[in-house]
C-alpha cells in the first residue's frame, strides 16, 4: 500500500513539474521584457520562411496552367 502510494506521489511531481507553470520565463524589468518579446516573435516570423524553404512551398507549382519558363515569348 506504501509502495502504491509513493508510486502515485512520484508520478505526480513527475507530470506537475515540467509544465513550466511555476517558472516565468520573462524579465520583470519591463524594458527589458519588451526585447525579449521582440526577438522571440521575430524568431517566429523567420520560421515560416524556413519551414517554406524545407518543403519546396516557395517554388513555382507545376501544376499550375500557366508554365513558368523563363524564356523569353
């Protein structure tokens, strides 16, 4: 019964302590927490471009009716 007790308790501070609840990532200076602000959406912008690049979404489709050659008509 112990055993199965402390297994629970375990379990719990196991599943509790990682949610990042407890901890605030952001400076209480508020100068301080606006930069950090800033760079972090800016690192979510550039990563749309990045997950384009990866799976080819910025090249031309070839499924389009208009073919895109590049010569000259």
């Amino acid at each position: 019964m112990v055993r199965k007790l402390l297994f629970i308790l375990g379990a719990v501070v196991t599943l509790t302590l990682p949610t990042g609840c407890i901890l605030n990532q952001y400076s209480s200076d508020p100068n301080t927490r606006m930069q950090q602000l800033l760079h972090q959406s800016e690192d979510l912008r550039q990563i749309e471009g990045e997950w384009r690049r990866f799976w080819f979404n910025d090249q031309p489709s070839h499924l389009t009716p208009e073919r895109v050659h590049g010569g000259i008509i």
